[in-house]
C-alpha cells in the first residue's frame, strides 16, 4: 500500500499530476454543487 501511495504522491508531484488533480477536484465540486442544487430543488418541490 506505501508503494501505491508513494507512486501517487510523485505523480502530483509533476507538472501533469498536478493539472489533473486540479481538473479532478473541479469536476468533484461541479457534481457536489449540482447535487446540492438538485437536493435543495427537490426538498422544496415537496413542500
């Protein structure tokens, strides 16, 4: 497991890593922030 761990960590350690972890964390607020907003549509919509 400290292989696979120390891999990752030299993968976001280079230029590409470092934009894909970046493009990663985007994506992950994007589809938490629209799951928030469908939430709050549909707890409304209940009313």
């Amino acid at each position: 497991m400290r292989g696979y761990i120390r891999t990752l960590i030299n993968y976001l350690k280079t230029p590409k890593g470092r934009h894909d972890a970046i493009d990663y964390a985007r994506a992950l607020a994007i589809i938490a922030a629209t799951a928030a907003a469908i939430g709050a549509v549909i707890a409304m919509s209940g009313e």
